[in-house]
C-alpha cells in the first residue's frame, strides 16, 4: 500500500535517510486536514483551547487548522457546535486584546491576533459555504451574522492600522471580501 500511495498517488514522499524509512505530505494541506480531524475526532470538547493554543504559539502553521476543523466540526458535532467555535475565535481576541502585554512580545501578539482572525474569517466563509443549502434556524442565522459583524469590527480596526503589513492589509481585505466587504 505504502509504495502505491508513494510512487503512483505521489501523497507521500520518503524522508531522511536512516535505515528506517519515514514519510511526509507532498502537500502541507494534506497535514493540515488531517490534523483537523484528528482534533475533532479526539478532542471535540478542548478545541476550542488547542486551536488557540496553537495559534498562539506558531499562528502559520495553525491557520489552515482551525479553518479545516470548522466544516469537520458542522459535519460531526453539528452547526451549533461549529459556529460556537468561530465565534470563540473571534471573541477571544477581544480578550486577548484587553490583556497588558510587555513591549518585546507586541509583534509576536500582533501576528498570533492577525493570524487568529484571519483563520476565524476563513473558517466563517467556508462554514457559511457549507450552510449555504441547509435550512437554519433563526438563532443559527443570527449566530452567523453575528459572527460576520464581529469579523468586520476587527477587520475595520486592523485595516486602519498604519503598522500593518501590505500583505498581511491585502490578505485580511480578501477575507473580508469573500465575507462581503464590509
């Protein structure tokens, strides 16, 4: 199985050259997903609290993590579910914004707070994405719009930022323009 998924699917490829073979993804979205749903499928209670955690300490590599985990959540823990932790994502923010910081850690803060909104954005457009079709329930639709004015309070803030990169600007701003620009 291993050489079918390695020579002809080109998932895998071989890594290191020690005498025991070890494999890693020919796509980093590959791991990424799976991740997602190992965290749904072991974790569903403390989600919320690893995807953060993780966010905090290296928000790149956890940003497609938590807009996987999204969908996999909806998909089986249901839409309630799913909604609660974008908006946890967005609203911890609010209080992670609120905590003193010493001045040496501003940057790595800023970053892990970009990169958390970011991720909440994306995981809220794939999740209304996946909605899309099914009937919700008036307080589900208010959840999700909820959510959605929340994104754009940040993205309203951070946009006007004068600190704020070009691409870290750009990338927010096509967030919010799959959201519908504010």
């Amino acid at each position: 199985f291993s050489r079918i998924v390695v020579e002809r699917a080109g998932l895998l490829f071989p890594r290191g050259g020690d005498v025991r073979v070890r494999y890693g993804y020919a796509h980093r979205q590959f791991q990424e997903y799976l991740a997602a749903c190992a965290l749904v499928a072991t974790d569903a209670a403390g989600l919320r609290e690893r995807l953060l955690q993780g966010l905090n300490d290296s928000p790149g590599a956890w940003r497609e993590v938590v807009r996987f985990s999204v969908p996999r959540l909806a998909d089986t823990h249901g839409t309630d579910e799913a909604i609660a932790l974008v908006r946890a994502l967005l609203w911890s923010e609010d209080q992670r914004q609120d905590q003193p910081q010493e001045q040496s850690q501003d940057a790595a803060a800023t970053d892990a707070q970009l990169q958390a909104i970011a991720a909440a954005g994306l995981a809220l457009d794939d999740l209304r994405r996946l909605l899309q079709h099914r009937s919700l329930a008036a307080s589900q639709q208010a959840d999700l719009a909820d959510a959605k004015a929340h994104f754009d309070r940040w993205y309203q803030r951070l946009a006007s930022e004068p600190a704020l990169a070009p691409r870290t600007r750009l990338d927010l701003g096509r967030i919010a323009g799959r959201l519908g620009d504010p």
